[in-house]
C-alpha cells in the first residue's frame, strides 16, 4: 500500500510540472556524476601538465609559497612602520627574527608587507600591459586598414622609447607616488613590445576558416575579436602577462633604488633604498637588504620559470626541441653506461685469463 501512494505521488508530481518520473530519479545523478568527472578530469589533465613539465611545478611551488608568506606572515608580525628603538638590531636580538633597521623597524615585517606592496605593483602593472597590449595590438591585427596602420604606429614609437629612462623622468615630475601611480606608471610604459607580438597572432587568425564563417554568419568584428579571436590567444596573452609581472617588480625595484618609487609605503624596492640611505653595506648589516634581494630574485625566477613553460606548452617548436634534448641525453646516457659495461667486462676477462 505504501508503495502504490509513494508510485502515485510521483506521477501526480511529474504531471503537474511536465517531467516523467523516470527523469526525477535517473538524470539528476546522472548530471551530477558527470560534473564530478569533467572536475576530475581537468585536475588529472593539470596533474600531468605538471609531470611532464617540471619547470612549472617548481615554478608554481616557489610562487605559491611567496604568496602565502606575503599573505600570511603579516598577521603574525607588527606593523613595518613601528619602531623599536633607534638602533640596528642583529637577527635574534629582542625577538626580531631578522634583525631591524636603522630606526629599528622589524625587518621581517616590512619584508612581509612589502612583498604586499611589491605584488599589487607587479599585477596590476601586468594587467594593463595586457589590456593595452590586446587593444593596440589585437583589436590592429584583426581590423587592419587604416586602424591598423594607426596602432601598430602607436607601438612603434612606444617601443623604440627606452623604458627605464622615460619611468625616471615621469616618477621625478610626481611629487606624491602611491603604489597605484607607480604600476599605471610601469604598465604604461611597457606594453608596446607585447601589442606587437599579439598583433602578428591576430592576422594570422583573422584568417582562420572558423574566423571567416563567422563573418559569413554576419558577427559584428568586436563579437569576432572577443568570441574567436582573443580565446585563442589566452596562452600567449598569459605568458605576457608574466613577463610583464616580472618586468614591473624589477623596474618598481630600480625605481624605488634610486628613490623615485612610492611614498608612504613599503615594497622590497622601498626597503633597498632604505638600506642604501643607511649604509647597511658599509656597516655589515647584511640582514637588512640580502632578504629582500633574494625574495626579488626568488620571485622572478619562479615566474621566468612558468613562464618557460607555457611557451613549452604553447610552442610546438619548443616541445619537440625540448623532447629532442632529453632523448639526446637519455641516448648519451646509455652511451656511457654501455661503454662502463665493456670496460668492466674486459677487466674481468683480464682477471680471468691472468
């Protein structure tokens, strides 16, 4: 009896909305089951991206863990502009682990806060390169003509003025640098050479077959140049974007040297000059500028390193070179190992015969 009531409940449910009970009870799990599957699918495909390639998974490592070092750390440490005492602490000395400044700033604090400061300069100066890169070099390359001729000009002229001299002479003329003015700063002043390169992909895509028949469907040109063009540039574009991310760190960190970076914060560019205005070389405290170095040149290499490899990915030339290198040392590698075999096997036929 209860089956029959729980029967015609769900008749009388699947009647009223449409659907046919044999729907409620078999395509739910199964669309759930194929979410899962498409999940695990994507995780296993990255899984093997990262063994083939262990560039990116030392890359991804070392960039994971300076994120979470600059995330993290801050919340365990005072503020960077908090002074202790007026004296140069060692590392260990009163509970600072790495020692302090000339003012007595926690070193270790502004290493954590700056890093903040130095991240937010790389990535926002990255994403207008991009921005500014896809429009001048994208939107060009697929519309051609007169457009074309007018923005490829545009870059020319950028990318033949010499980046770091131009940033100099724009930081010097701002009295108040914030770090939103340094990134625009850096972002506009180095996108040209990556417009050029988006733009070269662009017309040769513009060509395309799928590319034609949505001109042929009558797509509007900005609905072709978002739809079908610019998804099949992301891999470049991301690979630019890393370049430019490397790029701005470094130039924010020169700026910042020369003391034309930003006021009232701290970045390990700001925190290079400090120790330069103080004489921490001359006077051996080491602890106040080989930390922020080496995190500069940690951060770089890690993103260089991910960046390799997308153009791994992205560059058939550079995988079956890449391909081609190890089956060469893999081949010298039995080489040597066949030759060791002989030579031990003569030495024991020596003994043999002896």
């Amino acid at each position: 009896m209860a089956d029959d009531i729980r029967e015609q409940q769900l008749a009388a449910q699947a009647s009223g909305g449409g659907i046919a009970p044999a729907q409620i009870i078999e395509e739910t799990p199964t669309a759930v089951l194929a979410g899962k599957a498409a999940k695990v699918g994507v995780w296993r495909r990255f899984g093997q991206l990262l063994r083939r390639s262990p560039k990116l998974a030392i890359g991804l490592v070392m960039v994971v863990a300076i994120v979470l070092f600059t995330v993290v750390v801050p919340f365990f440490t005072a503020s960077p502009f908090a002074l202790d005492n007026a004296s140069l602490l060692k590392p260990g000395e009163d509970g600072h682990l790495l020692g302090t400044t000339q003012l007595g700033a926690d070193v270790l604090a502004q290493l954590a806060h700056g890093g903040r400061g130095s991240l937010m300069i790389g990535l926002t100066a990255g994403a207008i390169t991009v921005v500014l890169s896809v429009f001048f070099g994208v939107v060009g390359g697929y519309l051609g003509g007169w457009t074309d001729e007018i923005l490829f000009l545009i870059s020319s002229v950028i990318l033949v003025i010499p980046g770091l001299p131009l940033m100099i002479v724009i930081s010097s003329y701002i009295p108040g640098r914030s770090i939103w003015l340094i990134a625009m700063i850096l972002g506009v002043t180095s996108w040209a050479g990556s417009a050029i390169v988006l733009r070269s992909q662009a017309r040769s895509l513009r060509n395309r077959d799928y590319v034609a028949a949505a001109r042929v469907a009558g797509e509007s040109p900005w609905r072709i140049i978002f739809v079908e063009i610019i998804p099949n540039l992301l891999p470049l574009a991301a690979a630019q974007f890393l370049f430019a991310v490397v790029a701005a760190i470094l130039g924010e960190a020169g700026l910042s040297f020369l003391g034309l970076g930003p006021t009232g914060s701290v970045t390990w560019g700001t925190m290079l000059n400090d120790a330069q205005q103080g004489a921490a070389l001359t006077r051996g405290a080491w602890w106040w500028f080989i930390p922020p170095g080496i995190l500069i040149a940690l951060l770089g290499g890690a993103l260089s390193l991910v960046n390799f490899s997308i153009d791994e990915i992205i560059n058939p030339k550079l995988r079956t070179g890449s391909a081609q290198a190890k089956s060469v040392r893999e081949a010298r590698r039995k080489h040597k190992e066949s030759r060791r075999a002989a030579k031990s096997a003569r030495a024991e036929q020596k003994k043999v015969t002896s």
